[in-house]
C-alpha cells in the first residue's frame, strides 16, 4: 500500500497550500513574503504552513541573523516520491491500454 503518501496528497487538496508549494519550489521565503501572495489572513497562512510542516512537505529554518525570523523550505523527498508513484501508475495503464489496444485490433474474432 501507498498509505504514506497520503498526507502528501492529503497536504495538496487545498488550492492555497499547493500554490505554497510552487512558491517555496523556487526559492525559500518568509511567512510574511508568502502571506503577500495571498487575499487572505496571516493566521490562515500560519494554518496552511502548519499543515504542510505536519505533513512532510515544508519544513521551518530559523534565520541565523534574526532570532524571530523564520524561512520555510520546500522539502522535495515526498513529493518526488508522489511523483514516482503516479508515474508508476502511469506506466501501468498505458501498457494496459496497448494490451486492450492489440486485442481489439488483434481481431476478437
């Protein structure tokens, strides 16, 4: 089973915290830098962030500089392996659909 892949999946339900993530793909940021992107209020950003640190997908750095100052970090390993899975399912349908595909050109009869 691929039941450690679900709150992975269960983390990119939501529309805000995949925009997150594709915001955090291209450069570590600040709460208050994400929070900017957003129509929405900082508790519901610190929410979504919560979430994605609980499931795996984002993890908080402090700031050497600045002991309040936090940076969120995209962690890639479950999403790598999200990824591999679909593209393991991938290749299992389509080597199902040309299997169908001989059949029926194959001629059933």
């Amino acid at each position: 089973m691929v039941n450690h892949l679900d709150p992975a999946f269960a983390s990119l339900t939501d529309p805000i915290r995949r925009a997150i993530v594709e915001l955090l793909s291209e450069r570590p940021r600040r709460a208050g830098e994400l929070h900017a992107e957003f129509d929405v209020s900082k508790p519901a950003i610190s929410r979504h962030l919560r979430i994605l640190r609980e499931n795996g997908l984002v993890e908080e750095r402090r700031v050497a500089d600045d002991g309040r100052g936090r940076l969120y970090v995209l962690r890639t390993a479950p999403l790598e392996e999200a990824s591999g899975w679909l593209d393991d399912l991938s290749r299992m349908w389509q080597s199902q659909l040309e299997a169908f595909k001989e059949y029926v050109e194959g001629g059933s009869g």
